[in-house]
C-alpha cells in the first residue's frame, strides 16, 4: 500500500515577482520531491519517501523513469 500526502505551504510569489532562476522542469521537480508516500514494502518500508527519490530508486529502472518523468 502506498500513501501519498502533498505539501502546499510555500505561498506564491508577490505580484509582479518573477521566478527568472527557475529552470521549466524545476516545478515539476518540486512537486515530485515534496508529494511524499508511505511505503510498506522493500527497502524504504515503513518510512514517508518522496516521490523524486522513490523513481530515483533501483525499484524504477532508468527507461520506466524517463517515460514517467515525461
């Protein structure tokens, strides 16, 4: 079974305020390591991992990875 529990705490930015630092993946990069999940399996069991690290992990080979991340 697998959880997953989002964080929505950062605020926006002000009006105005531009992120001209961010490159275009950087969001999508975000939201994949701040969305967690609760494993119950393998090596991460009973931890909260994010989702980043759990397709960076040797569970998602590198072909699964690229396709999922497009």
């Amino acid at each position: 079974l697998i959880a997953v529990k989002t964080s929505h705490k950062e605020a926006p930015p002000a009006t105005g305020e531009k992120e001209t630092d961010c490159p275009k993946e950087e969001p999508l990069e975000k939201a994949l390591k701040t969305t967690t999940v609760d494993m119950e399996v393998g090596e991460f069991q009973g931890h909260k991992v994010s989702v980043w690290d759990l397709l960076h992990s040797k569970y998602i080979p590198e072909e699964n990875r690229k396709e999922l991340l497009e």
